[in-house]
C-alpha cells in the first residue's frame, strides 16, 4: 500500500519504464542474475502498492504530507492522497503505459528462457491482472471513458475539486488512446483471456478503428475510410494481426499508415503527435517500418517496437508562452517548450 515519502520525495511510476528497458537488456545481453533480480524487485513494488479489495493502484508508490491531491479533494474525499488515486497523469501512466512496458519486456525475457523466461511469464500475469482491475473498476462502456478512482474503488467527485496544481478538469474521466489499446491487444496475444480481446472491440470502436468481431472472426467490420493518424493504433494492430493471422488489420493499419504519410513534411520528418514540429526520435517511422516488414513477410527482422516516457520535467528560464507554463509550479516540460503549439 502507499507509504508517506521520508524527505519528501515522491516516486512517480513514469520513471519505471526506461529503468526497466535498461535492467531487462542488461540481465538478457549479459546474462546479469543481479539485473534480473532487480528488474523483478522494481516492478514488484507496484504489485505491493495495490489495494487488497480491488488490485488498484496509483501512479506513486508513496505521498507527501502537504499533498496536492488531498489540497484539491479532501474536503470531499478526506483520506485522498496522489498515492491512492487512478486519475489525471497517474492514471494513464500507471494502465495505459506500465502495463504495455511489462509485457514487452517480458518478451524479451521469454526469449532467453530458463530462469529469464520465468520471470517473463510473472510480468505477463501482473500487467493481465492489472488490465482487467482497470477495465472492471475503471472503464464505463456507456461513455466510452476511463473514469476516475480511489485505488479502493470509489468515483472521485471531480467535479468538486479545488483549483490549485489541479483543476477539476484534473480529475475528469480520461478518453482512450492508442497506448491502452496497443496494451490490450498485446495482453490477449499472449494470454487468450477473452476480457483483453472485449476491451480490444470496445476501444477499438471508440478510436474510429470499426468492430474487430469476436476471437474467431465472427462479426468483423473494420472502418478502413478511418481517419485515425495514430501510430499506436498500427503497433496495436500488429499484435491483433499476430494473434488471428487476419489480413484485414494489415490493411487497416496501412490505412492509418496513408493517412499519417499525408503529414510528412518535405524534410521527411513527422509533426510530433499533436504539436507542431518534429522530433528525429519520433516513433512514426519505427511503426510503419515494422508494418512494412510484417506486408513483406519480413516482421520477425525488426525490433519489436516498444513504449518509453522520456522527457524533461524541469525549471527552463528562457522566456515562455502562457500554454507552456505550468500551473502552480515553477518548472515545464520539454514538448511545451520545443515541440509548439498544442
């Protein structure tokens, strides 16, 4: 469960990703046992910090005495704290991401076998128990929405919030993304469990993709005049074509493909996902060189694409736009800051 932070320091769950692309391919390139070991205790903690009753857990692994979120909410919900919230940032970071990056990981680790593989399968099984408590407690069907919670399960009344680092808004049920389908897609290819594959039909409808039908076929009628430019959709794709071996989700993600060529600039370069200028890391390219190996029969030749959140979160002082400041905080971040305009 989330502890209080000794010092004041906090441990948010977005830094987990690199450190545990860095510690899987340190245990599997140098066959490091220690590596492996650590790679399991980092991961495990999050797993601790679930709530007994509902396998629920925040974004943070521990809290601070003057907490944010008890600022914003405790005059309505009074044992709130950033620890136990599934909500704002916390939220997608904690399901839409974390998840993703334990499965790919544990790939990686199935690959190597033996003791590695061991661990691969464990990673497997959290991040499937984690979709499922976020699908069960989280996801309302009716509005197409992740809607916010404490980790026990209560609705956070986000309504009532009190502007200060949040704002109501902070707190409001957050809209699916590419990430959260990339994930349960990805979940089902490797376990089969038919709730990954419901998530996987009801997303998909909500992101303009059409009805991918039942796990055997029945039912399927994609939305190939999709407008979607979301990459993630095509890595997502690429796990439910491997999972049924169904051409029709090459062709949709090719779809998407052709829609995002259209915002290729004449450098070659993509805009950054909704921002006005590029970045040469951008994974546009990774997605469709992964999805033009797979049409060429050649996709086992590419290096599994794979989720990271890197990014600079700190004090920048040059001058800044209104929309690149942050509220109630002296520090930004570097997409505000290099990549323009929302």
């Amino acid at each position: 469960m989330p502890f209080p932070a000794q010092g004041g320091n906090l441990s948010f769950v977005n830094v987990t990703p690199p450190l545990i692309h860095s510690s899987v391919m340190l245990a599997v390139l140098d066959d490091n046992e220690d590596a492996l070991a650590w790679t399991r205790r980092l991961l495990h903690r999050w797993q601790q910090a679930e709530h007994p009753d509902t396998g629920l857990s925040g974004g943070q692994l521990s809290y601070r005495k003057n907490d944010r979120a008890q600022d914003a909410l405790g005059h309505v919900h009074p044992t709130i704290n950033e620890a136990k919230i599934v909500a704002s940032y916390h939220q997608t970071n904690r399901y839409h991401d974390l998840p993703l990056v334990q499965m790919q990981a544990a790939c990686t680790l199935l690959e190597k076998g033996g003791a590695y593989a061991d661990l691969g399968r464990e990673l497997i099984l959290w991040a499937s128990e984690d979709l499922q408590a976020y699908a069960r407690y989280s996801f309302d069907p009716n509005a197409g929405v992740f809607r916010a919670l404490l980790i026990d399960g209560t609705p956070i009344q986000w309504q009532k919030a009190q502007t200060g680092y949040y704002v109501p808004d902070s707190f409001a049920p957050r809209h699916p993304d590419g990430f959260i389908l990339w994930g349960y897609a990805l979940a089902y290819r490797l376990t089969s469990n038919e709730v990954h594959w419901q998530m996987v039909r009801q997303l998909a409808r909500i992101l303009s993709l059409g009805d991918v039908g039942e796990p055997d076929g029945a039912e399927c009628v994609l939305q190939f005049d999709t407008n979607s430019t979301d990459w993630r959709c095509i890595c997502a794709l690429l796990e439910i074509h491997q999972a049924r071996q169904d051409p029709q989700f090459l062709r949709l993600a090719s779809g998407i493909a052709s829609n995002i060529l259209k915002t290729q600039t004449a450098t070659g370069l993509f805009p950054r996902l909704g921002r006005e200028w590029a970045r040469t890391g951008d994974e546009i390219p990774l997605a469709m060189l992964a999805l033009a190996a797979t049409l060429a029969g050649k996709g086992q030749q590419v290096p599994p694409a794979v989720r990271d959140s890197r990014f600079f979160h700190c004090e920048y002082h040059g001058p800044l736009e209104e929309y690149q400041k942050k509220r109630a905080d002296k520090r930004t971040y570097d997409d505000l800051v290099y990549y323009g305009r929302p």
